[in-house]
C-alpha cells in the first residue's frame, strides 16, 4: 500500500496522462478558533491524453463527496491511502469535485493551527512543501503537474486572509481571491487570523509592488518593519537587474509565522518565515545578517523556483542552491548592504555544513536519485543547499559572472511557468559562455564526496620555491555512500600572506585550474616563500583545504592577525574540519581559537567558534581531560565577557558563551546575581530572551528548579515563554525531570500522538539532552531502539524526524553505541529514510570516537 508516498515513476506516469488546467478550492474555516476539522471542496478540471484511470491525492478524516464529470463515485471505495481513485477517465477535458473534512495540525504541516497565550486568538499558516497541499485539498501532488488556484475562503469577523492573490475586500465574512498564474501546488498558501500588518510599496522597472510584513499583534511592537523593507528592496533591484525579468507576481507578502519548521518557505508572493526572526530582544549582527539572508533567499525562489520550477524532486537542489547563492551574491554586491563581506559567513558556517554533510555515510551527488517522496523528504541537507550554492560559486568562476547571468536571463524568459530539469539550465548556461559544461556537470553534480588539496612545495637555502603544485585527493566515501569519489576540475586561487606590522597582509597570488592528482603552478617558481600559503584564497572552490606545516604554526600563533576577514575564516574552517577528522586534537584546537578569538571582528565567525568549541570539549575531547578542558573554556569565557565592550555585539555573545559553559558554583552564582538583579555589567541588558539562557544553565545543573521556571514564565506569558519553559524543565538533572520529558515526546506507547505541538516537542528534546548528564541519560539509548521505528511508521514526517535524531544517544559515545545501533539495523530493516537518519547519528558517534582518540593521544 502506498500510505502518503509517491514514487517518482507513478508521477511519471500521471503526468504523461493529465494536464491540469484549473483548482476552484473553498475553505469554511469560519470554526478556526475552536479547531477540529474544516471543510473542504475542491473543483479541479483538467486534461487526460487518453481514457484511462489515475487518481488525485488528498489526507482527511473524511470525504463526503467525489463527483467525476457529473458521476457520483463512492468515498468508501475510491478514497484510500491518501488518494482518491479516479476511473474511468474521458479522453479530453475533465471536472472533478471533491468535498471533504480536513483537520488542522499542530505539527508545521498543512493548515498549521496555534493559538497565542497572549490574546488567546486561533493563527493559522499553510505549509505544503513537501506533499501537503493534499492535507487541505484535493491536489495532484507532484510539481510539473502546475495549474491556476482560486481560493475562496470563510473566516471569522476581523480576521484577514492572505494567499498568493492580492487580498481582496471581504463580502460577509468570504474572501473570494484571484486566480494565481501557473504554478505548482507546493507553493499555494493561505495566512489566516487576526495578524497584524504593515504596508509599503517597491518600486522599480516602471512598476509599483505593493509589499506586506505581518506577524501577530503580540510580536507587533517588536517589529522592525522599516528595516526588513531594506533589505527586501535591496533584494528586488538586485535580482531585477541580475535576472533581467519583471517580478512574476502581483504583490509580495512576507508573514512571520508560529511554530514554523524551517526558515521560511517561498510560497508565491506570500512567504512564510518562523517568527523567531522577530528579534524580542537584542541580538547580534549575525541574526540580522542571517535574517536577511532568509528574505533575499525566498525572494530569490520567486523566480527560481516558482517562476520556474523543477520537473521532480531530483533537482531540488536547482531550487535552493541557486536561492543561497544568489541571496549571499546580493548581500555581498547590492548597493547599502550592510554586510558586503556575507561570504566570510558563508564560508564558515554554510560550506561547514556541507563539508559535515559530504563526509556522511548518506552522502550523495548534488542531483541526488528521489526515487519517492520519503527520499526527498529528508535531503533538504547540506548538500542540496550549501554545497549546491558553493559548487554555483565555483560554476560563475568558471564560466564568469557576466555569462552566468546572461544565461540565467535566457532560462527564464525560455523556461517561465513551466517545469525544467538540470539539462536546460545548463544549455542556457552553455550558449551564453560559450563552454561545454558536460564534464564540469559530470564532476561536480553526479558525483558524491568531497576532495582535499594540499600545497606541495620544495624550496632552496634562500626559502625561494624552486617547485610549487597542489596534489589532490579524492576520498573514498563512507560506507553505504551512494555515488562515487573522483577527482574534479576546481577553480580556485593560491594566496601568498606575510606578517607585516602585526598584521597578515596578501602579497600576491595567482588563480588557476586545478585538474588531476597533481597541478603544477610553474607562476611560484623562484618565489620567496610566504608566511602563509593558501589554497582555494577567495573561497571560489568546494574542497576541504590542508596547510603546509610552516603555515600551519603561523596561522596557529596569528590566525587573528589576517587583515581580511575571509582568509582568516577559512583558516578557522580548516581547523575546525582537522579537529572533526582527528588530525588537530581537541585541546588543540581549543588553544587555536583561545589565542585568536579575541582579535576576530566578525561575529558571526565568533559564535561560530564559540559553538565548535564547546561541540569539540562535549564530543571530541579526551573524557579523562574534558572536564579540564571546560572549566578552561568557561574561565576563559567569563573573562572575555568581562573585557568586551559595554553593549557590544562581542559582550552579548560572550554572555551566551559562558552561560552555556558555567560550572563552577562561583561561575553559577555570577548566572544567578545575573538573573535576579544582584549581580551586573556594564551595557548588558539582561533581557527576555538572555533571562531564559541564564534560567536553562541553572535549572541543567540543578540551581533552579520548578518554582524559578514558573516564576520566569509568569514574567513571559507567550509562546516562546512556554517553549522555554518546557526545556528548562526537560534540562533539570533529575531522573524525574527525565521521565517526564521521555514520556511528553514518546507517549505512553510508540505509536501514541503526544499532543505536543512540533516547536514544543524541538524545545522539551533539546532540554533533554545534556552534555554534563551522560550517566543520566544511559538508560534512554536502550529506549530508543525500542521505540523508534514505530515512532516512525506513526507520526507525520516533521514530527517523527524531530524525535529520531534528536533523541539518539548522540552523547553515548562508545563502542556499545555503535554496536546498539547497527544490530538495531539488522534487524529492524527500517524504511530508507529512518535507516539514513539513524546511520548519519551513528557516524556522528564513530566521528566523536576517532576524534577522542587522536586527542588523548596528545595528552
């Protein structure tokens, strides 16, 4: 039985035989308040190439109607397995009506309900992407099966509802919207509730865009509208320029949601982002930066994406990689950025997790084979978005800026509404620079895996080179890979850097074409050797780079001292990516960013190294040492907090650092003088949001308790208090506090629904897991394994991932673990998806094991 899949053959197949023409969708959703269920009526006509049979995908508890050209077809026999068999076809135009109730959820799928503890009013947001249009109407589920959407909805006096149409003007209590141009179902939206709004215009091109921002009236005075329609206007001249077409919809709505998933999501002119990037206190210049690099890359997908829009999931990554690196291009080239160098960001935290991702047994090309929905449902990874848009990156490298564009301009204007594959892009992209990019896509999209590249040089008794290439490998990949290794064609720059005035200055480079296992680099011979040698200088390729021993020990003494940010960055992601493989030990690495982290201005890149550090102390680390280690990092935590500038971005984060790391009572007692007003510093605000940081790092060591959360909650009665709550509880070092977080995921059975709503359920799974409560948590690995598959086969997709990975016994890092898990395998034969899930969590514990050897090892 196919259950809610779709193979890619069966979507074949259908869209072989149907045309699809036009969706009339009505919606009652005048009992949102109260929830349950709603109703549902769906006309859609369309085209069948042939008389035969299909069917049309929906999830409801109920069907009442299916009418098919003016038959009458029984529910009870047609309607099962979240479809709707459709027989007896005509050849030519048909009608379809189909009227159902459909439930509201609380998992970020489909028509997300949530009700706001402040003012006690219903929210409610699509989310269809990947297959959940189906769960509020009848829906052929698969993207090249696009048509137009007239949506006409009921809802309650004084709420408003958007969706991909202009809004129009309510006629008792029914909004009856505009047909959409064509577009794919994923992307349909409905945002519906008592939202509160604000209105400005883009203008450009001859052309007014009206645009929208709405959150809810308890987030309204935390909105900072006017600086969201900077960035969003940024990004409309940019790409309007860059793409050369006119924005292809009628209006621009951007809706900070409840409870949301993923970043955002680019519905048609409607997006939806998590509301968590309402900013309720202050933060750093990383969240705005990476704020802004959300709203650049939904805009981005209007075009690719919406405008155009893959054939089938295979090519997803064309959607997101092309999104990520189009917003940082913008970022770091649109007039009045405010962060010109978002490619230090870039290559620190996205190109990490893409080398993380690339080095997992679930590694996979770039185009990866979806041969169902259950494949493409868990490969929205690093692979698909970052190493996608690094392998982009490289691309415009290659063929040059200029080109690239022309033949993005071409794809559009050949491809607009329509369903493409890999080839067209890549056609457009062939005519416009002339290049023939069959080998380069060959390398670099149907392969898995990534490559290392290492200097390799000789010099003479005056330190001139007297030979200079870059050898590179490619790595097997891991077992259960899919896909092969091979060495492939990079871009890249070689950077000379020498110690001047204190500072590391570039004092020449050369850029080349890396090809092959050796490269020679004839432009360096008789060359003074530089302080610092480095590869891939400018970050053009995707390759894990390697210094020389003497760079290294400059970099190790003075990786702070580089005058750009960009080459100190990806010096600080070599590092990093060593002390992953086991080749820089733990406490080393620690050293390496003690002696730097102070002079890195960037503060992205320094939350960044606060978190590696902490991940490389909990994971990596010797145990015999790692207590040593922490009480280290947290020391040198609280001095660096008590040296930063007052009110600094610098000063807020080492607040967030060492209320992470404080262990000891003194440590703790400054959290809570912190936390009650009898401790302070000067210029940091102990706001909401810094409060419940302290109140996590007390209640996980046992300093607080029920009484203190209560009372904290008391103060912030809102959505995001009772998700803080519920992790400071599920933190508490008890093993009470523990069955009672166990028990709210898991239920009372497996397959028992919780109740908890998803963004519930992420906060009560991330109190749960504590490093320092290893002994604590040793009896729930056992537990797991029970459970987990039934887990899987029970609840909806967003709901059941959450748990699997972040309910592995990540911190249990042995032998045993790893034993546990693969007889687990054996015998369970758990579906592909669950079985890649679980076997990235196990080599994230056999990683953490070689790494706790090389570090004991320099002990």
């Amino acid at each position: 039985m196919p259950g809610t899949n779709l193979t890619r053959e069966e979507a074949r197949e259908r869209a072989q035989l149907l045309r699809v023409d036009s969706y009339e969708i009505e919606l009652d959703l005048s009992g949102a308040q109260d929830g349950g269920t709603y109703r549902s009526r769906t006309l859609v006509r369309f085209e069948a190439t042939e008389a035969a049979s299909s069917f049309i995908d929906l999830v409801a508890p109920t069907v009442h109607e299916i009418t098919l050209n003016g038959r009458a077809i029984d529910p009870a026999s047609a309607f099962a397995d979240s479809r709707i068999a459709l027989d007896g076809l005509a050849q030519g135009p048909n009608e379809l009506l189909v009227v159902a109730d459909c439930a509201y959820t609380n998992t970020g799928e489909g028509l997300h309900r949530f009700v706001d503890p402040v003012d006690q009013q219903a929210y409610l947001y699509t989310q269809f992407e990947v297959p959940d249009a189906r769960r509020v109407f009848a829906s052929f589920e698969q993207p090249d099966l696009k048509a137009t959407f007239q949506f006409t909805v009921r809802a309650p006096e004084g709420w408003t509802v958007i969706s991909n149409s202009p809004t129009p003007e309510p006629q008792d209590g029914l909004w009856r919207f505009e047909a959409t141009p064509r577009i794919s179902s994923y992307i349909t939206a409905l945002i519906v509730g008592p939202y509160h709004s604000v209105h400005s215009t883009w203008e450009g091109g001859g052309r007014s865009v009206p645009l929208g921002i709405y959150c809810r009236p308890s987030l309204a005075q935390h909105l900072d509208a006017d600086a969201i329609f900077e960035v969003t206007r940024q990004g409309f001249d940019w790409f309007q320029e860059k793409f050369d077409y006119a924005y292809p919809f009628a209006k621009y709505d951007q809706l900070f949601v409840p409870e949301f998933n993923a970043g955002a999501m680019e519905n048609a002119g409607a997006v939806t982002i998590r509301d968590q990037y309402v900013f309720r206190s202050k933060v750093t210049d990383a969240a705005y930066e990476a704020r802004a690099e959300t709203i650049l890359h939904e805009l981005a997908h209007m075009w690719f994406g919406d405008l155009v829009t893959m054939e089938w999931w295979n090519d997803l990554w064309l959607n997101e990689s092309f999104a990520t690196y189009t917003s940082v291009a913008c970022m770091a080239a649109a007039q009045g950025s405010r962060w010109p160098h978002s490619w230090t960001s870039f290559a620190n935290q996205m190109k990490t997790w893409a080398y993380r991702q690339d080095q997992l047994p679930s590694t996979h090309p770039i185009m990866a084979e979806i041969r169902d929905l259950d494949d493409v449902l868990v490969n929205f990874d690093g692979i698909t978005y970052a190493k996608g848009a690094s392998v982009l990156k490289q691309l415009v490298a290659y063929v040059g800026e200029d080109a690239f564009f022309s033949g993005v301009q071409r794809y559009f204007k050949r491809h607009e509404w329509g369903n493409t594959r890999l080839s067209d892009l890549l056609g457009a992209l062939e005519e416009t620079s002339g290049r023939d990019l069959t080998v380069w896509s060959k390398a670099w999209l149907e392969t898995a895996g990534i490559n290392v590249l290492r200097p390799e040089f000789r010099t003479d008794a005056e330190g001139r080179f007297t030979s200079f290439a870059v050898r590179q490998a490619a790595p097997s990949l891991p077992p259960g890979a899919t896909g092969t290794s091979t060495l492939r064609p990079h871009r890249i720059a070689v950077g000379a850097y020498e110690l001047s005035g204190g500072k590391l200055v570039r004092t020449g480079g050369v850029e080349l074409d890396v090809t092959g296992e050796l490269t020679e680099v004839p432009e360096w011979e008789g060359r003074k050797r530089p302080d610092v040698v480095l590869l891939n200088d400018g970050d053009l390729s995707y390759a894990k780079v390697r210094l020389d021993p003497e760079s290294l020990a400059t970099v190790t003494k003075h990786i702070g001292d580089f005058e750009e940010s960009l080459p100190r960055a990806l010096c600080w992601a070599s590092a990093w990516d060593m002390t992953r493989d086991g080749e820089l030990p733990a406490r080393d690495y620690l050293d390496l960013v003690l002696s730097g982290i102070t002079k890195e201005s960037d503060i992205g890149v320094v939350q960044s190294l606060q978190r590696q550090v902490k991940l490389a102390l909990d994971l990596y680390a010797d145990p015999r040492w790692r207590e040593t280690g922490l009480l280290r990092w947290s020391e040198a935590a609280l001095e660096r907090l008590r040296a930063a500038a007052p009110g600094s971005d610098h000063q807020l984060a080492w607040a967030r650092a060492f209320a992470s790391a404080a262990r000891t009572d003194s440590q703790l007692a400054l959290l809570e003088g912190l936390l009650d007003g009898g401790e302070s510093l000067e210029g940091l605000a102990v706001d909401t949001e810094l409060r419940w940081a302290l109140l996590q790092r007390l209640a996980a060591t046992g300093r607080a308790g029920e009484k203190e959360i209560a009372s904290e909650l008391e103060r912030d009665a809102t959505s995001a208090g009772e998700r803080y709550a519920a992790m400071a509880r599920a933190a508490r070092p008890t093993a009470e506090a523990k069955t009672e977080a166990w028990a709210s995921v898991v239920g009372s059975g497996a397959a028992a629904e919780t109740g908890l709503p998803n963004a519930v359920q992420e906060a009560v799974i991330g109190g749960f897991l504590q490093t320092d409560q290893r002994e604590l948590l040793a009896p729930y690995s056992e537990k797991y394994f029970e459970v987990v598959k039934d887990i899987w086969e029970q609840r909806s997709h967003e709901m059941a991932q959450q748990i699997v990975v972040g309910l592995y016994p990540t911190l249990q890092v042995s032998q045993e673990t790893l034993d546990a898990t693969d007889a687990w395998l054996e015998s369970a034969q758990p579906a592909p998806a669950l079985r890649r899930l679980v076997t990235e969590s196990r080599a994230g514990v056999e990683r953490a094991l070689r790494a706790q050897e090389a570090d004991a090892a320099a002990g």
